[in-house]
C-alpha cells in the first residue's frame, strides 16, 4: 500500500507552496503547527490538491483545513488512502 | 489642505531593474524594444515589445511568495521595496492604519491566469492552482504590497486602463488630504502571455511593423499604433507635516494639480475631453500654460489619436508653445504601469533638469505643430504635465512640480 512520508510532504509544500526563509522545513518538523512553519489555509488546500492529484486521495477541504500540523496531515492522507485501497 | 508630496520612487523597466539605470539608459536615448522573448509570437500579428531585463524573483522575494505570484506582482513588489528603502520609510513607526496602498492594474496577474487556464482545459479543475484564487485579481499588487509591508490604511486598485498610473495618484493625493500621513502608489503592470497578447492585439492599436525603430512612432506621418510593454513605477506619497516630522530627505516633487475627464460617446460630434481635463488640472494647481516646462505626452500612436492629442495641447499652449515628450517610444506602453513611469521620469527632469527625448521620430508630422523633444535636452524643470488616456474614454492629466 502507498504511504505519504514526510520527506515526500516536505517537497510538495515546496514546489506548491514556497519554503517560509525564516522558518524553513529542515529537521524534525513533524509536530510543528504548519502556522510556525509559514503557511496558511489556502497553501494547505494548494498542498493537499497536490497530495490528491499524486496519491488518489480524497481529502476533504475542512478534514484538510483541520490538519494544523504535518503529522496530522500525514496521518489524514495515510487513513483515506487506507481506507480506499 | 496639506500638500501631497512625492518622497519615495522606485523604477522598473524594460530599461533596467532599478531607477538610476531606468533613467540613465533613458537619457542616453536608448530604444529598448524588442522582439518576445517570453513566448513564442512568430504566429501573432504583433511581435515586438519592450521586455524587462532577466529577473530572478528567488534572489528577492521570499520563498514563500514566489508560487503565489505573477511576474507583475513580483516585479511591483521589488519596486515597492525600493520606493519605501528610497527614503528610508519606518511603516511600523507610521501608525497602525497610517500607511495606505493604491495601484492601477489592467488586468491582474495574466500570464499566471493563462498558466492556470491552460491547466483547466488541458488537464481539469484539480489541477489548477488555489492561488489562481488572488493572483489574477486586479488589486493582487496592492495585497501583497500591503501584506508585505503591513500597511493597513485605506487601500483600493483603479482599472482606468493607461490612465491609471495618473488616476492612482490622484487617489492617493486624496487620501493624504484627507490626513492620512503616507500612502505607496502608482503602477507596475505586464501581460507578456499568449493570452493577453490575443487580448491586447484585438483593440487594434498594437503596431504589425517588425522593425523597432519604426514600429512606435507617435506624432509621425506614418505613425501605425503602439507597441507594448511591462514595467512602471511606484511612489511614496506623504503628507507635508508626516515628511517634516520623520525629516525625510529631499522630495521628488509634489502632486501639485489632478484631473480625470471621460470621453462623450462615439458619434456625438462632441470633441474627445482630454483638453478639459489638462485645463482642469491645470486650474487645480493654479498654474497658466505659461508656468508648464514640459509635457510628457500619452503618444499612443495612432493617427486620429495623436491629432486629438496634438489638438488639445495646441488649444491650450498654442501651436509649439510648450516642449512635448515621450520616452515610451524608448520602452513600450506599459499599460497601467506607463503612466506612472512617466510621472518619475517628469520627476527626474525635475530633478536633474533635464528631458528625455522622444526617440525614433524623424519628424512628427508639421500638422501637430508640436515641440517635439527628439534629443536629451537640458532645461531648467519647475513643472511638468503628465497625460495618459485609457482605452475606453479615460483621459487623465497629473502636474507635478519641484
């Protein structure tokens, strides 16, 4: 079964999303709100309509919206694709 | 009512990144137009334009931005930041809603719109960026100026076409009066995309000719429209009493007179209004004809237009009463951009007392009767009127002075 892994998150964000200069998204990210890391709302829908596109997952924008930290992402992406394979 | 002075400018253009080579390259006469570039126009009925110079938005913008953003904002962005580094503006130290943003825009970020259409009928909806959701909006560079900066003052974007650029500075005269201390202001604009170049070929007035030196001829026997390009200029517009209380260094100039006038319909029999609006410009600074040095003219390039043009400035400074220019035969018509470019290169005069020549016309057409500056000239620069129509009807005209 496909997995989304943080390394492969990290270049989604990004390619779609810019990289913030101040905070970057090197090292242990993985529990650090996406609002320290620089992103807002909109980067997450344009990030998660990447994830979709890639990965065949059907995310819903508020489950998407709600996901306020990668982890949350990750494992929000991991359970549809879970449940749809 | 307090004077509205100009303390801040900042350039680019098809002449260069920054004001001083923008200006430098413009006095040396330098005819910047050239085939495209950024697409592939050999199947277009027009293919020249005037290009801003390699630009790598990553070496001044933060990441962040760079996905969310059309070339033009980029670009404003950029000038943005040199108009408020030119004389050192503090926006936090300006009040919370002290500082104000208004540009012109014609259309938003196109390129960035063909981009994403392309990928809607190509591909389908979920592949189309959810920034597509601002970034071809009309007041995207005043957003993300004002994001950037957090200036949080009255902000608004006029779509006059190329009066805009004259039109924004109105506004932010107004606001100024109405004593907010500073607002940033003017045009930055481009649609260098085979989308806008379709959009733009069909008003009919882009020039077919290949060559450059003879493509853009305003005031000429055979002139054959215009020929486009990106770029412009933005401005800090400050209170007098906000420039004296932060001792800002010398100003540009002061936006000393304003007016915008719209052309009676088609058929009318009616004369086009851009005479009423330099009277009232001119009436709005308390000036005469006799006190303007030199007007920088809209120049569009097309036959019937530039009579009207030349109707007007003789109606009102006689036939060769007052030295006409217009560098934009160096550069391209910058659709909302082109006017404010004009409004710094009248400031530049003003500055360095000299006028940028009008290039490519070997002879304006007698008929005009125009003092047409077709080389550097020196002059000592107090006043000078700027003029921009837009397509449609708009005619605008801006004086500034020392």
């Amino acid at each position: 079964m496909t997995t989304l892994e943080l390394p492969v998150l990290r270049d989604i964000l990004r390619e779609c999303a810019g990289e913030d200069d101040a905070a970057g998204l090197q090292g242990d990210i993985l529990d650090v709100p996406f609002s320290d890391l620089g992103y807002d709302s909109l980067a997450l829908l344009e990030t998660a309509s990447v994830i979709q596109r890639r990965f065949g997952a059907r995310l819903a924008d508020d489950a998407v919206t709600r996901a306020e930290t990668p982890r949350a992402l990750l494992d929000l992406t991991n359970e549809t694709l879970a449940g749809t394979s | 009512m307090t004077a509205a002075l100009i303390t801040g400018l900042g350039v680019v253009s098809p002449a260069g990144l920054d004001r001083e080579t923008h200006w430098a390259e413009t006095l040396a006469g330098r005819c910047v137009i050239g085939p495209i570039t950024r697409f592939d126009a050999s199947g277009y009925s027009s293919r020249l334009a005037g290009e801003v110079p390699a630009f790598e938005a990553r070496e001044h913008l933060p990441g962040r931005l760079i996905p969310q953003t059309d070339r033009m904002t980029q670009l404003a962005l950029l000038v943005a930041d040199a108009a408020l580094a030119d004389r050192e503006v503090d926006v936090a130290a300006m009040g919370e809603f002290g500082v104000g943003v208004v540009t012109a825009s014609s259309a938003g970020g196109f390129e960035f719109g063909h981009r994403e259409l392309e990928k809607l009928w190509s591909r389908g909806p979920e592949h189309v960026s959810a920034y597509q959701s601002f970034a071809w909006f009309y007041a995207v560079n005043t957003g993300q100026i004002s994001i950037r900066h957090g200036t949080r003052g009255p902000s608004g974007v006029l779509v006059t076409e190329q009066a805009g650029g004259l039109d924004v500075l109105g506004q932010a005269r107004r606001q100024v009066r109405d004593e907010l201390p500073m607002m940033i202001s003017g045009g930055v604009d481009g649609w260098l995309c085979p989308w806008g170049w379709v959009a733009h070929q069909a008003s009919g007035h882009l020039s077919r000719r290949t060559d450059p030196r003879s493509a853009y001829l305003p005031f000429s026997v055979d002139a054959a429209g215009y020929v486009p390009g990106e770029g412009g200029a933005l401005f800090v517009v400050e209170s007098a009493e906000s420039a004296r209380s932060r001792g800002a260094r010398p100003r540009y100039g002061v936006i000393a007179g304003y007016a915008a006038t719209f052309d009676p319909p088609p058929g009318s029999g009616r004369e086009p209004s851009l005479r009423r609006a330099i009277e009232a410009a001119l009436d709005d600074a308390r000036i005469a004809p006799t006190d303007v040095d030199v007007v920088f003219a809209d120049a569009v390039g097309l036959p019937e237009l530039d009579a009207a043009e030349a109707r007007a400035l003789a109606a009102v400074f006689g036939p060769y009463g007052v030295p006409v220019t217009a560098p934009k035969t160096m550069t391209g018509r910058l659709g909302a951009g082109g006017a404010a470019l004009d409004v710094a290169n009248a400031l530049l005069s003003i500055r360095d007392g000299v006028l940028p020549p009008t290039v490519n016309v070997s002879e304006p057409a007698p008929v005009h009767e125009l003092d047409l500056v077709r080389v550097t000239r020196e002059a000592r620069v107090r006043t000078a009127l700027v003029l921009a129509r837009g397509h449609g009807g708009f005619n605008s005209a801006l004086v500034v002075t020392a």
